[in-house]
C-alpha cells in the first residue's frame, strides 16, 4: 500500500509506518531513541518525522544526519 493509500489518520503516524516494513521497522522501533540525542520518537518533530519517511520509503539507499549533535539514520 503506498502512502497515498494509507488512512489519512495513518499518514502522520510514523509507528504505524514502521510496523509495515519488516525487519527495518522493526529495527527502528526497537532502538533507544530517548538514549539518543533525538529523544522519545514520539517527541520528534514533524519535519524529523518527514525526513525519517522519505527514508524508510525510498528504493534507494540514504543516511541523513540530524541535529547538532548530528545524529546518523
């Protein structure tokens, strides 16, 4: 299902995203982000939410950096 098609009340979710992809979402929801400098995912702004779904979505291969500490995903 693309994300067009997803319930628009899916759409921002991005744990609901993460629970459809497998092992990589599995990974990503499993990491301990309040561990991290980006803290709880829930706490994630929006544009941090965007970024992370174009990602996780894309066919092909993209890290990115975020932060000032410059956290890699």
């Amino acid at each position: 299902m693309s994300e067009s098609e997803r319930p628009r009340h899916e759409q921002g979710n991005l744990r609901a995203l993460l629970r459809t992809l497998g092992d990589l979402g599995h990974d990503l929801l499993n990491v301990d982000w309040p561990g991290t400098p980006l803290g709880p995912m829930d706490g994630w702004p929006q544009s941090l939410q965007t970024a992370v779904r174009i990602l996780v979505t894309s066919r092909f291969p993209m890290w990115m950096a975020w932060g000032p500490e410059l956290t890699f995903l």
